[in-house]
C-alpha cells in the first residue's frame, strides 16, 4: 500500500497533464487512435523533458529509488493508468 500511495505520486506529479490532453482530444474529435497518439506522445514529451532537461541526474526519483521503486515501473504504472482511464471514457462516450 505504501508503494502504490507512491506510484500515484509520481503519477500526479508528472503525467496527468498528457492524460488531461488526450482526453480533450477525445472528446473534442471523438477518435480514439487520434487520442491514443496524442496520450502517448504527450507521455514521451514529458518524459523527455523531465529526463533530459529538468533533471539530467535523476535527482527528483531517489525518493522511488529508495523505496526499490524502479524508473521503468513508475513509467509503466503511468502508461497503464492513462491508457485505463482513457479508454474507460471512450467507452463512456461512445
């Protein structure tokens, strides 16, 4: 339980910006692979910045880290998280 209050941290601190955007893409075109797309390349985006340009050292994750929290995990969770929510409003839309 302590690592998935964790994970949903890390989720709300970094990528409900993409899931927010790809839901408005959704509802404003009602095309799911268009939302798909933009879910995921608004993902690598902010992966990109906070990789490469906000914090090159991966300083912000020893919190995850010290908690046997991998980078690739915390990713993944956010992936499937909005990829969960995202398509549970498709269907909710349709």
């Amino acid at each position: 339980m302590k690592n998935l209050k964790s994970y949903f941290h890390f989720y709300f601190s970094k990528f409900f910006i993409s899931l927010a955007f790809g839901i408005i893409i959704l509802m404003t075109i009602k095309i799911f692979p268009l939302a798909f797309i933009s879910l995921i390349l608004s993902s690598l985006l902010v992966w990109f910045i906070q990789h490469y340009i906000n914090d090159k050292k991966k300083q912000t994750l020893y919190f995850y880290f010290n908690q046997g929290i991998s980078e690739f995990k915390l990713y993944l969770f956010t992936f499937t998280v909005n990829l969960t929510i995202l398509i549970i409003i498709n269907y909710i839309v349709r």
